[in-house]
C-alpha cells in the first residue's frame, strides 16, 4: 500500500484514487478541473478580501470528492473524502 500524509491527521491510499484526482493533490486554486469531475455545490462566500467561493465535485472514475477553494485567501484543492 503506497500511502500519503497530507494533513497532518488525514493519511490515505493513494492507489485508491485515479490519475487525474492524484494531480490534484496539494494544488492551489489556479489548477483547473479535471475532466471527470462533477460539480455538486457551491457556497458563495464574500469575504473582506472579495469573493471566495467553495466548490464541491466528485470524481467519476474514483468517486473521491474535492472542495476547490477560489480567491485571495483560498487554500486551493482539498480532498475531502475518498470512497474504500
């Protein structure tokens, strides 16, 4: 098993997800959506620094899910769950 740490609590499988979610990983908010994501929600966010918007998807192939955060002050890519 080839495992990632990429939080300080969260460890997973990495061979559990597919190619495309595996580029994601540790990405910030200009790496554009792959093409097997599907958009679930988005939370419009406005914040002091301007808008911040959270988008959720979910992988076709993997069913791993993502938020992408966008603005200033947006963390990016970040896995949120993957499915065993």
């Amino acid at each position: 098993m080839n495992t990632k740490n990429i939080s300080t609590t969260y460890i997973f499988d990495e061979e559990k997800i597919c190619d495309d979610c595996r580029s994601l990983l540790k990405k910030d908010r200009f790496r554009p959506v792959h093409k097997n994501l599907i958009l679930n929600n988005v939370i419009n966010n406005k914040m002091i620094t301007g808008q911040e918007d959270e988008f959720y998807y979910s992988c076709r192939v993997c069913s791993t899910t993502w938020r992408h955060e966008t603005g200033k002050g947006g963390f990016g890519w970040q896995l949120t769950k993957i499915d065993s």
